[in-house]
C-alpha cells in the first residue's frame, strides 16, 4: 500500500536542458520527482538547485540498461540533442533511443506507468511539406551523419505505437521543435547559445551556408507547458502531435537579432553547412492546438533577452 498520493514521476535526461525544467515544473506541480541521467550530454549543475527538494531524487543510470522503480508518468527526454553531441558516439545514440524507449516501454507496461517520448522535428528530416504536420511521413536519410538521431527516433515512435497496440501502454508522443533557453549548453554548438556566446565574446558568429535555411524557435517555459499539458490529457490522445512556436526566421535573420540585442560589434563568418542540415522547418500546430489548448505564447524578441541574460551571468 502506498502511503503518499503524490504522483511519482520519472524523468530520463532530467538533467538536461528541457529536463531540468521539466522537473522544476513538476516539483512546483506537487508531484515527486525521480530524476535519471548518465549525465552524457546533462550536467548535475542543472538540477543543482532542486537537490535539497525533499520530493527531487537524482539517480545515474543509463537508459540502455532496465531500470526498476515504481512510478506513475514517465517523460522520456534522455538523448543527446544537439548534432555535436549526438554524433560523437553515433552509436551510442542510437541505442539510447531504441534500447532506451524498449526499457521504458517495459517499465511502464509492467507499472502501468503512462508513457512521453520526447520525440522530434528531425523524423520530417529535410522536409518536403512545409509547414510540417503530424501525417507527412519525412524525408530522412537513413545513412546520414543525423540518422544516428533521426532514425533512432523514428524508430522509437515505431516502439511507443507498437507497445500502445499490442500491450496497450498509454502513450504520448509530442514532436518538438528547435526550443532554447537559459541553460543550454554552451558549447553544444545549437544556433542559439553560439550566437548569444559569440556575441557576448565579441567573436565573428558562425554562419553555416548562407544562413537562408529558416528555423522556428521556441522558448522553453512554451514547451514545458505543451509537454505537461499533452501528458494531462485524455488516454486516447497519444499524438503524435507538434510542439514548437511556427514564427520562423532564417539564420541569418537571428543573427542580425542577437547581434543587435546584446550590443556587439561581431561580424558574421560564413562557414560549410553541416551535412543534411535541413533547408526550412516551421511547425505547424493546429493539432497542438485543438487538442490541447495549448500554443506558444513567449516571442522571439523576449525569449532571446531571457537567454541572453542567463548567459551573461554565466560568462560573467
Ligand atoms: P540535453 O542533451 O540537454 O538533454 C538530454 C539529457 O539526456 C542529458 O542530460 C543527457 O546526459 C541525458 N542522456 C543522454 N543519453 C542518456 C542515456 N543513455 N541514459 C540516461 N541519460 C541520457 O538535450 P535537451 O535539449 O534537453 O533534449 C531533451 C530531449 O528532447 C531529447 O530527447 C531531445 O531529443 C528532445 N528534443 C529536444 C529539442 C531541443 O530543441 N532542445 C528538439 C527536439 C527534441
Ligand atoms: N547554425 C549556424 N551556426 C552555428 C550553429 C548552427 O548557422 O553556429 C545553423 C545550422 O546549420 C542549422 C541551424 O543553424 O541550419 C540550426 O542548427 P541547430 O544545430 O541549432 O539545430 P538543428 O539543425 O538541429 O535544427
């Protein structure tokens, strides 16, 4: 018999950057939190603050190996994200995504557990539909140097609806979109902390390609709410469903912006695109919103000076 109707809540990647405010959230919510991270591409700095929390729990532990605890939601974020990060040991990510979600499946069929993989934009690959909705099937090379990423999350989708059918775990799956915010990693080479970090150095910031391929960036307080709202909802919304802010702009559009915001005298340097780098992507979240009731409220311009801020402080 338990003792405590908290909800006990399983974070993988919890000491990630989405992770990290994930359990701040949850914490704030109430619920108790088991936070588990090999700390691969997280760092404990994270959830520095949330340690004294008699409800917060930081365990190390690798998703490619099972995992036995009793819990009652899982939010499955562990895996590197950014490309520097994930195509350092191409293999290793690979296996946290599909061993990963099979553990994680497994835990919450045998705890009946419901289940959110943090998927991604990237199983539209370099799309061929824009904006992207939830029926277009992607447009992915599977032999790629992102294929360690996007194909091991496609096929963890492929797990979370096969575990749903035939076990009938109940699933969430949210496709999120480029997010940022204050504790990015700043040397995870994502477009926005190099930019804010160029910037505040005064250094030349580094345009892949000719910085026409657009992006969408949403603030990460917006897709924590969307996460937890997709979590919250009726059994038979299992998505997959887009999570992201569908304002794009192209890279060399925000590079002009936080230039401009943090006052630097940086010139741009044009550098090679990175392989398979995705020409356009803009979510779009009707379903998000229908469904949900959620949709992003933060702009770009006050998203930005919240990022800038932190990392000010943090070079400072
Ligand atoms: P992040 O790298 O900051 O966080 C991922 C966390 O997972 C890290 O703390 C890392 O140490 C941990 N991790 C990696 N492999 C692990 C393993 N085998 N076992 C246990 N922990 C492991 O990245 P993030 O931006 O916070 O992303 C979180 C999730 O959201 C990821 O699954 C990512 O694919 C997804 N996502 C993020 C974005 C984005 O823009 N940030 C966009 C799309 C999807
Ligand atoms: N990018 C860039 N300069 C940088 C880092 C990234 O021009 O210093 C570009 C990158 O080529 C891509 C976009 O910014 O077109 C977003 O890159 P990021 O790695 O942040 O996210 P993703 O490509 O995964 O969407």
């Amino acid at each position: 018999m338990r003792l405590s109707d908290r909800k006990r809540v399983l974070v993988t990647g919890g000491a990630g950057f989405l992770g990290s405010h994930l359990c701040e959230r949850l914490l704030e919510e109430g619920a108790d939190v088991l936070c588990v991270d090999n700390f691969y591409s997280g760092s404990k700095d994270n959830v520095a603050h949330l340690l004294s929390h008699p409800h917060f729990e930081l365990m190390r532990h690798d998703v490619t190996f099972p995992l036995y605890v009793e819990v009652d939601e899982i939010y499955n974020l562990a895996c590197p994200a950014s490309p520097i990060h994930y195509q350092r040991d191409p293999v290793q990510t690979t296996k946290t995504s599909v061993h990963g979600a099979i553990n994680l499946l497994g835990l919450a069929k045998r705890t009946g557990a419901r289940i959110l993989q943090a998927s991604t934009s990237e199983v539209y690959g370099d799309p061929e539909v824009h904006p992207q909705t939830e029926d277009y099937w992607g447009h992915v090379n599977p032999i790629g140097t992102r294929a360690c990423y996007d194909e091991g999350k496609r096929a963890a989708e492929t797990l979370f609806f096969d575990y749903h059918r035939q076990h009938g775990v109940e699933i969430k799956v949210a496709r999120i979109f480029n997010t940022y915010g204050p504790r990015m990693h700043p040397n995870d080479g994502r477009v926005v902390s190099n930019f804010i970090v160029q910037a505040l150095r005064g250094e030349a910031i580094t345009v892949y390609g000719d910085g026409t391929q657009t992006r969408s960036f949403c603030y990460v307080d917006d897709l924590i709410d969307g996460l937890m709202a997709l979590m919250a909802s009726p059994a038979e919304v299992t998505g997959p469903i887009n999570l992201g802010n569908p304002n794009e702009v192209t890279i060399g559009e925000l590079a002009e912006e936080i230039t401009a915001m943090v006052g630097s005298a940086s010139t741009v340097r044009y550098e090679p695109l990175p392989g398979d780098d995705p020409k356009q992507r803009q979510p779009d979240v009707t379903l998000a919103k229908s469904t949900l009731g959620w949709e992003p409220k933060v702009k770009r311009e006050d998203g930005l000076r919240l990022t800038v801020a932190y990392f000010r402080d943090r070079m400072a």
